[in-house]
C-alpha cells in the first residue's frame, strides 16, 4: 500500500453510521457522522456516481450556497467547532 499524498487526519471522528436501501434500480444511503473536533481545513467527502437529495448539520437543512458539489467531491467550507451530521 502506497502512503504518497496522505496526512495526518484532518477531523476526529466518534461515530460513523450508515443505512442502505437497496432497489432494482438505486441503492439509497443515508448516513450520520458525528464530529468531535477539526482543524481550519473544509470537510470533503468522496463519491462517484451519486445523486445528493439533502444534506443537514445539526439537524438543519444546508442550502446550495452552504456547499460545493461536483462529479466527485462534496465540499463544506464553514463547519462550526462540534458538528452531528446526517444526509
């Protein structure tokens, strides 16, 4: 295994809980991070060949303004200093 490009963890996770729905033609995923501390850095969070349907911090709904989605990458620049987040 290949270490080139890595670093030392950005955030600390708690928690981490997933939920899957699988049908003929989607699979739907929902999960819940819960986030004890950060540093200044943005969380980004890897996907490919998804389709976002919502996103919330601390149970509040984020508009498009708050993040940055592309192909492959969702982005959240301002993070408050402990977050619970679900999708």
């Amino acid at each position: 295994m290949q270490s080139e490009g890595l670093s030392g963890a950005r955030y600390q996770i708690s928690s981490l809980e997933l939920y899957s729905i699988f049908m003929r033609s989607a699979t739907r995923v929902r999960s819940r991070i819960s986030r004890l501390s950060h540093t200044a850095s943005p969380l980004v969070l890897n996907g490919e060949d998804l389709k976002l349907i919502s996103i919330k911090l601390d149970g509040r709904k984020l508009s498009k303004g708050e993040y940055q989605l592309d192909e492959t990458t969702l982005t959240i620049t301002e993070l408050p200093e402990k977050v619970c987040s679900g999708s």
